[in-house]
C-alpha cells in the first residue's frame, strides 16, 4: 500500500514541477514569489481552487465563467492573430464560432433555470472547448456545427 501511495505522491510532485516550470516564465509570478516566499504553484492551485469554489455555490458564476470564456481566450487569439502559422487563427476562429453558437443558445433555452450546477458545467465546457490541448471546441465544430451550416457556404476550401 504504502508503494502505491508513494507513487501517487510522486506523480503529484512531478506535476507540481511541471506546473511551476509552466508558470516561472511569467515574471510577475516570480517576482510575487520572491516577495512573498510563497510559491507560485500553491498560489495559482488556491486561486484555481478559490475560482472554482465561487463557480460551484454559484457566487458570480455567471460573470467568472463568462470571464474565463473570453479574457483567456481573447488573450491568446490576440497572440495567434500576431504569428504567421494559421493553425492557432484556426483553433481560435473555431473556438469563438462555437462559443457564439454556444452562447445564443443558452440564452434562448435560458439554461441556468433548468439545470443544477449549470455554470460548473458550463465551466468545464468552456475550458475544454478552450484548450487546445483537448480540442474541444474543433470536437462541437465538427460534430454539430458543420454539419448544420455547411450546406450554407462553398465547400470548395480544403480543410
């Protein structure tokens, strides 16, 4: 047993590495740590932790998940929008295509009203739609979008 749990202890360890390697090339994080002496890691985890927390007992969940739809995804469209590969312009059109979709359904249906925990939902929805490591947002594109509106625009641009 006690293998085991050594083993989950140093698989949380290494992510706590990689996380805080992540995080040491912002220099306000660092900056924060040196003057403070508390790590960045815990900082962002309690943060993290904090904003989910508020999220989940609906305290200002609406405008925290409409935040954390837009201002980090804004952040990086503005990134991709300044590079000359178009893999990210794509993975960043698609993601707000589907978030407008997203969004003028939810506000026809007024989801919020007719289900339990929608904004904790309506979070995890966003990140993985956000990420583009999980590619949520090309998954909602492919699967629903396109087929619905395809028939509307000329096929002829190879993806």
């Amino acid at each position: 047993m006690s293998a085991q749990g050594g083993s989950i202890q140093d698989k949380a360890q290494f992510h706590l590495s990689q996380l805080d390697k992540e995080l040491s090339k912002y220099p306000q994080l660092q900056q924060f740590e040196q003057q403070t002496n508390v790590p960045k890691v815990y900082v962002v985890l309690g943060l993290g932790t904090l904003y989910f927390f508020l999220v989940f007992f609906n305290i200002a969940g609406e405008f925290l998940v409409n935040t954390a739809g837009f201002i980090i995804p804004a952040y990086y469209s503005l990134q991709a929008l300044f590079t000359s590969k178009s893999s990210d312009d794509t993975q960043w059109l698609t993601y707000w295509v589907t978030y407008a979709f997203l969004t003028v359904v939810e506000s026809a249906i007024n989801a919020v009203y007719w289900f339990p925990f929608y904004y904790v939902f309506k979070f995890v929805l966003v990140l993985w739609m956000a990420l583009p490591q999980t590619g949520g947002a090309q998954i909602i594109f492919r699967s629903l979008l396109q087929p619905l509106f395809a028939r509307f625009f000329d096929n002829s641009k190879s993806q």
